[in-house]
C-alpha cells in the first residue's frame, strides 16, 4: 500500500472524479450509479488522454502509445483499446460498468478509502474517505480556483467538464453559486479552450448521459 | 456488469450485451405506454358512443396495416439517426431542420393533450368507482388532481420499482381483456354471430376518417420503441421485432374486443348502449370477479398512461433542451438524474387543465377525455405522415444500404394512405368530436397544430441567423453535445455497438 497522496498534489482525475460523486463523510453516493460509472469511465479515459496515451476523436478512442505504464488500471484499459475497435459512446458504457469498483478498489490501494461493509443486508459496501480533508480536497481546491477566477489548468478544466456533462456541477460547486455566482458564468468560456479531443471526450460523455436519462435506465 | 469485467480483452460486446434489453422487456416498456386496457375500455367504447357508427373494429385492423407499413420505414431509417425515439428527429433529417422545430412543438402538444386528456377519464372512473363501493361522492376533479400530484411526485423522484409494477400491471390487463372478449363472444346477442363489423368495406358507409383517427389514437405509444435502440441487445432486430409484435398484440386485441362489443350488444345497439353505459360496458361481459378486476385496472390502466405520456412529454423537451431548442434548463438534471423542469413543466400543464375544466364545470369524459385526447391523436397522425414523407426523402438522398421495399415502397405507401386519413379527419373534424354539424370546436382544435407548426418554423428560422450553433444540432436531442451537426450520425455506431461480433 502506498502513502496517500501528499496535500497540495493533485490526484489522479478518476479519484478526484469519485471523490466528488460522493458525500464528503458519509460516502453515499451523490449520482445515480450508471451515471456515476459513465463520468467515471470519461475520467479514465481523460487519465489516458492527459498523459498523451490515448486521443477521442472521431467518435472514437484512438491509442497513441500503450506502452506499459505505472498504473495497473490504465494498462488493462490500454489493452482493451488497443485490440478492439469501438465508438467512444460504446468505450464509455464498457468501462462504466465496472468504473466504480475499479476506481475504488485503484483508491483503497493508494489508501485513499476504506471498504465499510454494508449496514444492512440490501444496502450495497460503501466506500469512505481513509483520513478527513482527503474527500473535500479536489471540491475545495476547484471551488477556489472558480471563486478567485484563477487560470485553470488542462486537467481542472476537463473534470469541469465532466462535472458539468454528468450534472455532478450542481452539488460540487455549491459553494461558488454562494459566494461567487458570476464566477459560474466564466465557465462556459473556460471550457471552449479545452482541447478538442479533450472537448470531444466531454461531449460524447454528455451525449451518454443524457441518453440515459432519456431511457430511465440510470 | 460482473465485477472484473476487465480481465479478458475481446469481450466488449458480449459484456455489454448482457446488461441490455431483449425483445420482450422492450415489447413490456412499449405495451406499457399504450396502455391497452384505457383503449379498450376508454377509446372503443367512447369511438361507438360518440361516431355512432359500427365500423370500429375494421378501423382497428385498417389502421394495424397501415402502422405495420408506416414501420418498416421508420425502424430502418432508426437505425441511421440520433436520438430516433422522437419524431422531429426523423423529420429534421429527412424535411430539414425548419419542419424539424414545427414537428418538434407538434409533438410537444400532441403529448400534452393525450397526457391531460388522460384525467379526465381516471377522474370519473375513480369517481364512479368510490361511489359504487363506498357510496361516497366525491368530484371528478379531486381524484384527477390525487392522480397528478403521483404523477407530478414520480416524475420528480427516481423510481426504480416503477418498471416492474407497470410490467405487472400490463399482463394483467391483457389477461383481464382477453378473458373479457371470450366470455363476451360466448354470448352473441340473439345468439347469432356476425363478422360484418370486422368488414373494411364498413368504413366506406360514413364517418371513415373519424373512426380511423380514434383507431390511431388507440395506437399511440407503439412509436416509442426506437427510444430503446441505444439499450437493446441488437437494435438492428430488437426495435423492429419488437415494433411489429407490439402492433400485432395490441391489433388482435382492439379488434376482438371491439368485435365482441358489437356482437354481444348487437350491432345496431352497440351505439346506443356505449352512450349509456361508456366504459362499463366491456366490463359488463365479464363475471362479478372480472368485471371488478376489470374496473380496477381500468383505473390503474388510465394512471399508467398518464404516467408514460408524463414521461413522453419530458423526454421531448428534455431533448430538446439538450439542443437548446428549448432554454437549456430542460435539458439540465438534478443530481438524482431526473430532469425536473422539464417535468415540472409538464405538470404544471396538467394542474392548469384539470383546475380550468373543474372550474368551467366542463364534462371530463366529453370534453376533457375524448376531445383533448382525439385532439391528441390528430396530432399523432400528423407526425406519422410527417415521418413518412421524411423517410422516403432521407432514403432518395442516402440509401444507406436498405432495400427498395423498405427504402420507398412501405413507407410511400404509408405517405399517400396517412395523407388521406388526415384529409379526411380535418375536413370532418367536428364529426369527429362527436357535432353533426360544423362547430367551433371543430375548428379551433385542429388549428391549434397550424399554429404548433408556424412557430415552430419561424423558431427555427431565428436560431439560423442568430444562434447557428443551436440550429446545427436540432433534431441530435442528448446527442447534440457530440457538436458534429446531423451530417455525422453519433448514434448509428454506438446503435449497433452489440450487434458487431458478439
């Protein structure tokens, strides 16, 4: 098990996506589970794009070097991607299945979160935050970027975009809609300089979202 | 899906596969929507009461024919569009996007009114179902709104149980009809069987557009299924078979009902006793257990319907918030994934009728059920000849590699019979709604989708010159976040995701 992350230091985008999707201390989950495995499953995919390993474009995934790389999680997918050809839409839905455990075993791991077991035999394990200040930190730091209209980095302006896409924007940006409410109007600027695979990944996670919705099955 | 899922590479289909819908729960969700038991008991008895005429059940089976051929165009052209469970969709890609927004606002109003028509038949229905049981008399209007506040409440909160209590719902419905047409036809009045009113050539005797339009109406829901294509196991034979099995089921099942009403009254009595007794009458064939079954589900039916055409109506201005069609705020979700003022919308809609109908002391099965509702239908049938017409254009543009019969043949066909119907319904809209003779009604309620139309074009025409990168992606609904314009079909790939080697 690995130390967890020193503060200050970004995560990785999934956890931080995961940390997001859930209440702070209780750990319930704040989406509907398809939805939260869809904008988990972009947020990997958004891990790969970062790092330059992978490239959405063309309503597909597109591997640019599956070389191996540190994190398990990744290689596997890298796997995937690089032996079958899907649409992206098609990706999101394959990796959402299972993106929730994945990433939250990935986080356990790190030592980011601890297993609780079920309180009731119906009632899924849910998954809690290993020290206090761990689970707000990502919402804290882009709260206060947004709120002191601070240049945001690449990787912060797709988990905006993936906040937004999911509609995980409105819980997670409270606090700006308290204290900064105009600051909510820069973000649609802020998100037209995404990259256009970057934009391409967000919007196809979008589309996805809202097809569930469309089909009540989320 | 299984937990480790990630193990072995190559299973992408199969993995996804197994989480999806198969031809019988997307045959329960379409059923579900149509809601048999309200046509059977609701539209045939109300079709026989105010037309008068005796040709309802070869409306049924004329009108089966025509939905089966209108579908063989509609579930191919499904397969190479986005969001292809909403008919302006088809429409904006085959006619542009101008008649896309007009369909679009038809669609939104054709919905509204089935859905509100829907309380004014559940309102007496409870109503004469209390008094019966409980002798106690409370207003129409007071049960509506008790059904609107569960429909309002659903439509704001997730539930998951909801599927599989309609589900359960539907099989009894169709159980409780069935039963209900045999022992119905065990007792043929005077004991003679006829088949006359089972004739086509009936409908030639008067009155063809109006029972026709009712017949429609008895249909409406079966277009939803395309909604599912994105779900389904293999939407390339999940949509269609489950389309025309769903025609087929819910065709035998009007048109034997229907039959059996006017061979158990008598055809020339059918009219009359449908005007004094309306849904009562079906549940009359049936023992004292069936005919309490009957009247309970008929209730349950009503509010099941009221419910899918809630969410046929949000899921309309949902989509065409995601567009920007409509403001953005209804294509936004809350965080439990429900679009709440898409939802809220709609039910304020209802709320403003029912309270307006109540305080006008207007008649809710006349007035409320069968003209809002009809109205409704009309609109339905506007739609389909709408996409008809939109289907034979897309094909001549791209063949898209479907056959000459599926291409132009079925869907011309359905083109020239839908314009007919729609000649004919508007030309005798009065009759329709039940007047002898021109009436004011009569006039107003067709308009009302000129008007739909009007606006909806010259929106359409603003978002071109002001907003083009809204009018790029009408008709894309969720998809129109992928920004590619209606050139790139987003949807057609990930459509058949599980049908490539699975």
């Amino acid at each position: 098990m690995r130390p967890a992350q020193a503060p200050g230091r970004p995560g990785r985008l999934a956890d931080d996506f995961f940390l997001m999707a859930h209440d702070e201390t209780s750990g319930k989950p704040r989406l509907p589970e398809r939805i939260a495995g869809l904008g988990l499953a972009a947020a990997l995919l958004g891990e790969l794009a970062l790092s330059g390993r992978v490239e959405p474009r063309d309503g597909t995934v597109a591997v640019l070097d599956a070389a191996a790389c540190g994190d398990e999680l990744a290689g596997r997918m890298l796997e995937f991607l690089k032996q079958e050809q899907h649409p992206t839409r098609t990706w999101l839905a394959f990796f959402g299945g299972s993106a929730h455990e994945e990433v939250g075993l990935r986080m356990v791991g790190d030592g980011l979160l601890v297993r609780a077991s079920r309180r009731r035999p119906w009632q899924a394990g849910r998954w809690v935050p290993a020290a206090a200040g761990v689970a707000a930190r990502p919402t804290a730091l882009l709260c206060t970027a947004l709120i002191r209209g601070q240049r945001l980095d690449e990787r912060s302006l797709l988990l905006l975009g993936l906040l937004r896409a999911t509609g995980l924007d409105q819980p997670v940006l409270w606090e700006v809609r308290q204290s900064e409410p105009h600051a909510l109007r820069r973000i649609d600027g802020a998100l037209a300089l995404l990259r256009p695979p970057l934009a391409e990944l967000t919007g196809q996670t979008e589309a996805a979202v809202g097809n569930a919705i469309a089909t009540r099955r989320f | 899906m299984a937990r480790g899922s990630l193990a072995q590479p190559g299973s992408v289909s199969a993995a996804l596969a197994r989480d999806r819908l198969g031809v019988p729960s997307v045959v329960y969700f379409v059923l579900a929507g149509v809601a048999p038991l309200t046509v059977t008991a609701g539209v045939i008895t109300t079709a026989y009461a105010v037309t008068g005429l005796t040709s309802v059940p070869a409306a049924f089976i004329v009108v089966a024919v025509v939905l089966s051929l209108f579908s063989v165009g509609y579930v191919a052209m499904a397969r190479h569009i986005s969001n292809a469970g909403a008919f302006y969709a088809f429409i904006t890609r085959g006619l542009g996007r101008e008649a896309g927004v007009a369909g679009a606002l038809i669609a939104l109003l054709a919905y509204n009114l089935l859905q509100v028509g829907l309380y004014g038949m559940l309102g007496p229905a409870v109503e004469g179902y209390v008094q019966q049981k409980a002798g106690v008399d409370v207003k129409w209007w007071i049960w509506a709104l008790a059904a609107w506040a569960v429909v309002t409440v659903l439509g704001l909160i997730r539930v998951d149980i909801s599927g599989r209590v309609l589900g359960a719902l539907l099989t009894l419905e169709v159980l409780v009809i069935a039963a209900l047409t045999v022992e119905g036809a065990m007792h043929p009045a005077g004991g003679h069987v006829t088949f006359s009113t089972l004739n086509p050539g009936e409908l030639t005797k008067g009155g063809i557009g109006a029972v026709l339009a009712i017949a429609v109406l008895g249909y409406t829901g079966f277009e939803q299924s395309p909604v599912y294509a994105e779900e389904a196991r293999d939407s390339r034979r999940t949509i269609p078979a489950a389309t025309y099995f769903s025609l087929a089921v819910i065709g035998v099942l009007y048109a034997a009902a229907s039959w059996v009403l006017s061979l158990h009254y008598g055809v020339s009595q059918v009219a009359a006793v449908a005007a004094q007794q309306g849904p009562g009458m079906l549940f009359a064939l049936g023992s004292n257990v069936l005919n309490n079954a009957g009247q309970v589900l008929f209730m349950t039916s009503l509010f099941a319907a009221a419910l899918a055409f809630h969410n046929a109506c949000w899921r309309y201005s949902f989509a065409l918030g995601r567009e920007h069609v409509l403001p953005g705020s209804f294509g936004r979700t809350g965080v439990n994934g429900v679009p709440k003022t898409a939802s809220a919308v709609q039910s304020a809609i209802g709320l403003a009728v029912i309270l307006a109908y109540a305080a006008g002391g207007w008649n809710p099965q006349n007035d409320l059920f069968f003209w809002l509702g009809t109205t409704g239908g009309y609109g339905i049938l506007i739609l389909l000849a709408l996409t008809s017409i939109a289907v034979v254009r897309f094909f001549a543009l791209e063949r898209a590699g479907e056959n000459l019969w599926r291409r132009l043949i079925a869907p011309g066909i359905s083109v020239v019979v839908l314009l007919v119907i729609v000649y004919l319904c508007t030309s005798n809209y009065s009759l329709l709604l039940g007047y002898t003779k021109p009436s004011m009604p009569g006039k107003v309620l067709p308009s009302l989708f000129a008007l739909a139309a009007v606006v909806g074009v010259g929106w359409a025409l603003y978002l071109r010159s002001r907003r083009p990168q809204v009018y790029e992606v009408i008709g894309m609904g969720p998809d129109a976040a992928t920004g590619h314009g209606t050139a790139t079909p987003a949807a057609a790939p990930a459509a058949s995701l599980a049908g490539e080697g699975a």
